[in-house]
C-alpha cells in the first residue's frame, strides 16, 4: 500500500472517529448537564461524565489529526491555506478541550455542593458559568469553526481534484449552512437542538461522512497527487 493511500485511510478514519466520538460525548454529557437539578445529577453520574469527557477527548484528537494528516499533500498546493487548516482544526480541538474542562470543574463543583448539604448561592453561580462555558464552546467550535473549516477543505479538495467534484460542492455548500446554524442559535433566533439547527447541520455531518468513506475505500486521486508533484518539481 502507498503511502497517499494510508494517508487517505488515515484521515477517513479519524474524519469518522471524530463525529461518532463527539455525538457520543455530547449525548453522554448533555442529558445531565441539561437538567435542571445538574449540581445533584452531575454528581451522581460521575463515571457518565468521565465517559462523556472521554470521547470529546478522543473527538478533538482526531479534529486535529485530519489536518495534521492532510497538510503535506495541501502545502503542495497552497501551503497558506494548508497552514490556516491545521490552524483552525487546532483551534477547533482547542475550544472541545476548554468544553470538557469545564464539565469537569462542574463535576467537582457538583461533588462539593453535594457535601455542603445546603443551598448556597455561590455553587449556583459557578456551575450557570461552567455550564455556559461549555455551551459557548460548543457553539463556537464544532459550529462556526467547524464551518470555516470545511471550506477550506473543501475548496482545497476541489482544486487538487483529490476526490470526486460532487464530494467538493457538497461540503462547500454544506458549509454556509452549519455556519447559519451557528449564528442562529447564537442570537437565539433557533435553539441548539431544533429542527431547524439539525437540518442546517445534517449536511456538513453527510459530507464528512462521505468523505470520510470515500477515502477508506478509494483513497485519493493518484493522478491529481502525481500531477501536482510534478508543478512542485518543475
């Protein structure tokens, strides 16, 4: 197997490994922190939250895997936007991280209000920041990030011919669209679970998806990647 092809698989995997390691964390951390007694339920479900904490970690790595994997075949092309991806695939790991951190502090915030054993306006105060911490990196990072991001990729996908058009096309108009989403819901025009948010951001999932697949299982153009070697050499 050449090296582009484990390249391809590579990124396919961790493109994959990314989405379903961070719905997973959401779903895991969300239905507690959502409810309206978390300074209790957080407590209580401690290993639920470390599991939740576990996957977004395991989601940011390979958020930043994808650009890192796909740079030396990008900076041939445009070595600026090959930089601004792993840039902002970085920077959208980054905000995940501050996320299960504070869901974290929350977890101990919860441990100490359960042990006080009384009401005190202080825990309250502190987990409204911890939980709104984490929203906002949520919104921020696997939204408006997120959207950038995959335009980046996806115009460098179809410049380079490395898969299909469609596949490019797709994640170029899929990205506008996540990116409403985002702005959406920051205005509180829509809310972060609506049907509206999930069908602006039901595409960018397809795509990455697809993508993600069509890697796997065909890897990259290998005459796009030869052809553009050789404007490098020459």
């Amino acid at each position: 197997m050449n090296s582009n092809k484990m390249t391809a698989r590579t990124v396919g995997v961790l493109f994959i490994t990314a989405t379903v390691a961070g719905i997973l964390g959401v779903v895991l951390l969300d239905t507690i922190l959502d409810d309206s007694d978390y300074l209790i339920t957080v407590s209580e479900n401690e290993n639920q939250v470390l599991i939740g904490v576990l996957f977004e970690l395991i989601s940011a790595v390979a958020v930043a895997g994808t650009a890192i994997t796909l740079f030396p075949i990008f900076k041939k092309h445009n070595e600026t936007l090959a930089l601004g991806y792993v840039g902002g695939r970085i920077l959208e790991a980054v905000t995940i991280i501050v996320g299960l951190i504070s869901a974290l502090l929350l977890l101990t915030l919860s441990q100490e209000f359960v042990k006080a054993g009384a009401p005190d306006s202080h825990f309250q105060t502190l987990g409204t920041l911890f939980v709104a911490t984490r929203d906002w990196t949520n919104l921020i990072g696997p939204n408006i990030l997120l959207s950038l991001n995959a335009l980046i990729l996806s115009y460098l996908l179809y410049q380079l011919k490395l898969v299909p058009r469609f596949i490019s096309v797709w994640g170029l108009i899929a990205a506008p669209a996540v990116l409403a989403a985002g702005l959406l819901i920051m205005f509180g025009l829509i809310g972060r679970f609506s049907t509206v948010a999930g069908l602006l951001v039901l595409p960018i999932a397809l795509f990455e998806m697809v993508l993600a697949v069509w890697l796997i299982v065909k890897g990259f153009n290998s005459s796009a990647i030869v052809s553009e070697s050789v404007k490098t050499d020459v």
